[in-house]
C-alpha cells in the first residue's frame, strides 16, 4: 500500500525568480527523476501560491526520508540540483539548520 506525503516550502519573494525556479521545473533533469524514482517515490506533485509550495510525494514500502537523504548525499547530480534549487528557495521559520522542504501534518481527512 503506498503512502502519501505532504511537504512545505517558500520560494524567495521574488517574481523574476520565481519564473525562472518554473521554467528549471519544465525540464527537471533527468538525473533527478532517477533519483526520485530510484528511491521509491512513485508520483510527486508541487504546487505553488504567491511564494509557498506545497509537495505531495507518493512512494511505496521501499521509501524512507533517511535512505533518500543518504542516496542524495552521494549523488553530485543531485546535489548540483540541490544547490541550485537553494538560489530560488529559503527556510520556512519553522525549519531547523539545514532543513529545507518540511512535513505538514495532516488535519482533516474525508472519504465518501
């Protein structure tokens, strides 16, 4: 069964930024899809309002945060990605040092 994930993160608020943070998510590099799908992420969607996005990750029972954490750390792709992504984004007030995209809590949930 998989399970779903939300996440939480500000771009800076700046719209010629934030154009061009879209314009790298049109053609995310192949490299970093391999490495979403690699490590059991099965779909994932952000949206964005103003300056704040929101993630949502489905992944199955492979998936955990600290093996994705680890496989990025040894991918310098990945890490290119990463540094580059950190020029368009910044922590939320929330955020611990070093922390980037942070966990929602889920609230409400309605099934028909």
């Amino acid at each position: 069964m998989n399970r779903r994930y939300c996440l939480t993160l500000d771009l800076k608020d700046d719209p010629k930024l934030i154009a061009e943070y879209k314009q790298y998510h049109e053609q995310v590099w192949p490299e970093i899809v391999k490495s979403i799908k690699d490590s059991g992420i099965e779909s994932m969607e952000i949206y964005l309002l103003g300056n704040r996005m929101f993630m949502i990750v489905e992944v199955n029972e492979r998936f955990s945060f600290a093996a994705k954490a680890e496989a990025d750390s040894r991918n310098p792709r990945v890490q290119e990605w990463e540094r580059l992504m950190w020029t368009f984004q910044q922590s939320l007030p929330q955020a611990k040092p070093g922390e980037k995209w942070i966990l929602m809590e889920r609230i409400f949930h309605c099934e028909p």
